[in-house]
C-alpha cells in the first residue's frame, strides 16, 4: 500500500516494541570512543528518546581514550598487567579530573529543551553519585594494582530509588571503597553489575564492533554465554570483545535477560535494536529468544496489540481487555524478546470432557514457521491433564488449517450445552472437532 509519509507506517509499526520497552529498565555503556569520536550528541538524543518513552535508563560512560591521551600528553606509560592500568597518584589524577568532566558534559548535553530535539519541553533530572561501591584489585602476580578495582557492589536501592522518581542515572567508572577512596573501575564491569544489581531487563554495550561475527563473516544474532565462551577464551583480555563478551557472559548468568552488544559507529544502531523486528547486532541471552509460556496480567497489553487487528477483519470475535483480564489464565503466550507474537486459549466447560481451543493466532510477520502447530500442541497437553477427551473449536476462515491439524467438521450439536448457548449464529463459524488420544 503506498502510503504518503512513510513514517507514519514506520510509526505503526514500532508502536508494539514502544509498549514492550515502556517501564523497564535498560543499563547502556557507551565507551570512551563513542564521545572521543563526536558520537555522544547522537547517542544523546537517542538516550533522550528512550526516557520520554518511559525506558528506566542507567548510563554508564568509559574513559579510556581520553585518560590514555592525557596520558600521552605527559609522557606517562602506565604499567599494564591482565588488561588494566596499574592507577596510581599520576594517572588517577587524570582518571578523577576525565571522569567529572565526562559526566558535566553528559549532563549538560542531557539538559537543554531544543525545539526539534527529544529533550523539548520537557525537564530531565540526571543523577550521578556514590552509587557503586570499590575494592582495590590489590596484588595480582606480584603486580600492585594501587588504585585500579573492582566493583564490590552497585547500591541497587540508591539506584533504584532515583528510576522510580523519573530520574536518569549516570554512572562514571569510578566506585568508592569504605576507607573513603575512589577507585579507577571497568566501565563494562560497572555496566554488568548495574545490570546484575537491578535485575535489568536489557544491558547494551556499544562498542567498537557491530557485534560478534562467525568464521564466514556473518553477523551471529543471538549467542547463550556457553556458545560465546570459546570467543571468550581466544580473546585478548584487554581488548574490548573480552570486556563485553566477558561483561555479557556474566550478566546473562545472573539473570538480565538480554545483553546486545551494537557498535556506536552506526548512528542508528541503539534505536534499530530496540524498535525493530530482528534487530541490528549480537543478542547474549541464557533463555531462548522465544518462549512459549501461560500467560500473565502484565501480558494483556501484548495480547490487545496482537489480537486487534484480526479482530478487526473479521478472523477472530472481539475480546474486552475486561474478558482478556477475566480468561487470561486460560491462555499460552509465544514471548518473542518481551513482544507478544502469538497466543492460544483453552476454555473449559465445567462437567464437559471438551475443551474449546479458542483464539489462535501468530502475528502476521511470524507466520509458517510451525508457531501455530507448537501452540496447538502445547494446548492438547493441557487439554489431557485436564483429562478432556476432546478439543473443538470455531472458525470463519482458518478451517483447511484445522483440518490439516486433525480436526474434522461437526455440527452445533457436538459442542458442550453451554457453548452452543453462545453460539453466534450470524457469523456462521464452522466447529470443528479434534479427539485427543
Ligand atoms: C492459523 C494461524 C494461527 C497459523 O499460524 P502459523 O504460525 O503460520 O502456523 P504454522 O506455521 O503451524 O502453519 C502454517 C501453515 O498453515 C497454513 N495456513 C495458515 N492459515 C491457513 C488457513 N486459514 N487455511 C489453510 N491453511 C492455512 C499456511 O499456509 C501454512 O501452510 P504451509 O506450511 O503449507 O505453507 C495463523 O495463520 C493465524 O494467526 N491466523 C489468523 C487467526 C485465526 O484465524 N485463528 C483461528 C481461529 S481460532
């Protein structure tokens, strides 16, 4: 269909991944590169975009190129063991001064309301602070570290506390300990354990590379850390496919459900990630990308997105949010990265030994690919431990499938007292029947 602003079908069409993002929470590193490079207003805008549309965000920033160049300014070489600087007085002092300029910048950047910008007309609060929490690296292979560390831990609580009241948080790569000092730290290992801490539904780690690439070249879309862990083992430790493969690994293992590792010298990296069907980069995930599961509450809104427009031609009778809300634990959802893209609903009829299997439906992109023969089959299992003999079901236009699926015609008769009750004789829905063996 030619449409006159290609946009507005562009807006249509990312308006189910704008819902699945709104109310969660994403940790993005962006590297020191990204803003040496002049990439930061751009990330900016887009960090912009994702907080008025209800992303809770924590950015965390890297420092290494720019500490590395006041380094070389001064002629200083720092001692480097197992891919970190040794920080002493010298190069903490650059580290400390590098870091609150970074974080100045970014929160001055985040703060002017522009008309034609993301930020106009609205006022964001940006806070940064001792919101992660350091332990020197200490003695490793008789190398002192001085003030190089690790995260001990990221106050999830503080953190939290400043998401709920509708803040941005910024965290530097930079933690301190309980004796009072401040510790040079990892921007990727921040970004994890941020990540971690708040059980984030994303961490985003924008880097040099487009994420990660097989033997022929092509980009790997979803990786489980044990798939990533040879890449991880062949890796220089200070390169930054350690950092972040390392960073991913963790974070999957501890729960955050998605790391994407996307390079920040594609401008429309970040966004084409988030709003669109197959995304841009390399996706680190413990789970499958796709998970057929019951249905919850919090899926009612996906289920509407999905259901409404083959309500609207007709394939599927209308259903309230009210009835959604009512029913919804009669229904298995297919979760593809937090989108509802397909569902099926068994109904029982109390005495009855039938089922009526209502409600199945894939979303139009997903089509052929078996997602109706999986939902299908998972409501036959239900259906038996409910110890039902048989399942029956109604449909306008999808009969040759059914059939395909075991089913066979019958007449209004077959159908349990209550159902044929409620039997819309104007829409004329042919039943059709399957027996479970
Ligand atoms: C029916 C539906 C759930 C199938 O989803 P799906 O994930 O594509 O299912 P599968 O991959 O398991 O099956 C696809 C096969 O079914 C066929 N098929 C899909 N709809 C069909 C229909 N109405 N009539 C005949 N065949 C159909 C496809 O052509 C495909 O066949 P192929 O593999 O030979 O090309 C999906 O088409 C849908 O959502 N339809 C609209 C809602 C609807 O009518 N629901 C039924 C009423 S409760």
């Amino acid at each position: 269909m030619d449409t006159r602003f290609p946009f507005v079908d562009w807006f249509r069409n990312s308006s189910p991944y704008i819902n699945a993002h709104r109310g969660r929470t994403f940790v993005i590193l962006i590297e020191g590169e990204a803003m040496a490079s002049g990439r930061g207003e751009q990330l900016i805008q887009d960090l912009a975009l994702l907080h008025t549309l209800g992303v809770r965000l924590v950015v965390v920033f890297g420092i290494r190129p720019q500490v590395q160049q006041a380094l070389d300014e001064a002629s200083i070489v720092p001692t480097r063991h197992r891919g970190r600087w040794v920080a002493d007085e010298a190069i903490m002092a650059r580290v400390e001064r590098i870091a609150a300029e970074q974080r100045l910048w970014l929160e001055a950047r985040l703060s002017p309301g522009l008309p034609n910008t993301p930020l106009h007309g609205i006022e964001m609060t940006v806070v940064s602070g001792n919101l992660v929490m350091a332990k020197p690296l200490g003695v490793r292979d008789g190398v002192d570290f001085d003030r190089s560390g690790e995260v001990r831990r990221v106050r999830d609580q503080a953190v939290e506390g400043l998401l709920e009241r509708g803040a941005l948080v910024v965290l530097p790569p930079l933690g301190f300990s309980s004796t009072g000092e401040v510790f040079d730290l990892d921007a990727a290992e921040v970004a994890h354990h941020a990540a971690t801490a708040l059980s984030a539904d994303k961490l985003i780690l924008l880097g040099d590379a487009c994420g990660l690439v097989d033997a022929s070249g092509q980009l790997q879309r979803q990786l489980t850390p044990a798939e990533a862990a040879p890449l991880l083992t062949q890796a220089d430790p200070a390169s930054e496919l350690a950092r972040h493969l390392g960073a991913a690994c963790v974070a999957a293992r501890h729960g955050v459900a998605r790391t994407h590792l996307l390079s920040w010298h594609d401008h429309d990296a970040l966004l084409g990630e988030l709003f669109t069907r197959d995304g841009v980069g390399t996706m680190i995930t413990e789970h499958r990308y796709e998970q057929l599961r019951p249905a919850e509450l919090g899926d009612i809104g996906g289920l509407v997105e999905l259901l409404e427009p083959l309500e609207s031609r007709g394939m599927l009778v209308p259903r309230s949010r009210e009835r959604l809300e009512y029913e919804i634990d009669d229904y298995l959802v297919i979760d593809r990265d937090g989108m509802i893209i397909g569902c099926a609903a068994l109904h029982t009829f109390g005495e009855a030994d039938m089922g009526e299997l209502a409600c199945v439906a894939v979303h139009d992109d997903y089509r052929g690919g078996a997602r109706g023969e999986r939902l299908l089959a998972e409501i036959e299992r239900r259906a038996r431990r409910l110890k039902l003999s048989s399942l029956f079901a109604l449909t306008t236009h999808t009969t040759h499938w059914f059939f395909e699926h075991g089913f066979r015609l019958a007449d209004i008769e077959a159908l349990p007292t209550l159902r044929r009750d409620t039997y819309n004789h104007a829409r004329k829905s042919k039943i059709l029947i399957k027996t479970l063996g």
